[in-house]
C-alpha cells in the first residue's frame, strides 16, 4: 500500500509589528491619551523642563508601546472623552521604568514634557474625516491609550493643527 503524502505543517503567519519601522536619526511618533479632568495638556505644561512619568497605563499593548519609545521620540497629546482632540506636542525624555504607581512591578511608563501647543486642536471627527488618516490607530483602535503614529500621519495631523513638523527637532 503506497504511503499517505505527508502533510504540510501549517505556517503560522509572521506576528504583525504595529509598529512603524524606526529610521536612523528620526524620532519615532505617538499619540498619548489622557483624559483633561485627570491630567491635561496643561497640567503637563505646568510640569515644565522636569516633565511627568505617564503612568497608569494598565494595557499591554500600550505598555509595550512605550517599552518601544526612545529618548527624543515625539508624540501628540490627545484629551480623550473630553475634548476629544489632539491639543499639544510632547517628547519623550525617559526611556520605559517601573511605573511609580504600580505595586505589581509589571507596568512601565515614560517621562515626557510638553514641547508645543496645537494652535488649532486636530477634533477626533476631523481626523476620521481625512482619508489618508483612515488606517491611523486613533481611528481603528480608538480605545488603545498610547499608539503608534506613521510619520505621514504625523506630518498630516500636524498640517492640520496648524504646525510645521520640520520645525519640532527632538533633543
């Protein structure tokens, strides 16, 4: 009796990266969520040049985003719930640390300070309104606090806010 061909062991597709390659010398981009009646845009200005951890992220997702940032990445800080909008640039100045307000010790954050207002806050509404901004996590992964931002997205939502991004040099 001639033998069964033998099956072919399925191939598990390659885990998906949600995250942008990084190129040499550029920062990487992020949007940071944070609700304004806890912690605002202001609240981190006010933070000044000593900046503030983003703590009490507990998704793992977001976690992980952030073990990804390095020191110089930029990010749009978004006031979720309320608002809904993208109302300020920040950077990161700290690579990912035990989160301060974790017992557990599996949670990190980074520090980050505010780098620059939004002269016309980019609304959630505008955004899902742009079409080359369609596949940007704010839109399909809306409840996702810390995410990736492409640097077209990037150059895009800034245009949109009213800033030039040549002109945010990380440090």
């Amino acid at each position: 009796m001639p033998k069964a061909p033998a099956k072919k062991a399925a191939k598990k597709p390659a885990p998906k990266n949600p995250l942008p390659k990084r190129r040499p010398g550029e920062p990487s981009y992020w949007l940071m969520k944070s609700e304004p009646d806890a912690f605002s845009w202001n609240n981190l200005k006010a933070k000044g040049a000593a900046g503030e951890p983003w703590t009490g992220v507990r998704n793992f997702l977001a976690r992980n985003n952030m073990k990804a940032m390095q020191v110089g990445d930029l990010g749009f800080f978004y006031h979720s719930n309320i608002g809904l909008d993208v109302v300020g640039i920040l950077k990161v100045i700290a690579l990912a640390h035990p989160d301060p307000s974790d017992d557990t010790g599996k949670w990190e954050c980074v520090d980050v300070i505010a780098v620059a207002d939004v002269p016309k806050p980019v609304s959630l509404a505008a955004i899902k309104e742009t079409p080359s901004l369609s596949k940007m996590s704010l839109v399909t992964s809306m409840r996702l606090s810390v995410q990736p931002v492409t640097p077209q997205e990037w150059r895009i939502v800034c245009k949109m806010g009213g800033i030039d991004p040549k002109s945010l040099t990380p440090v």
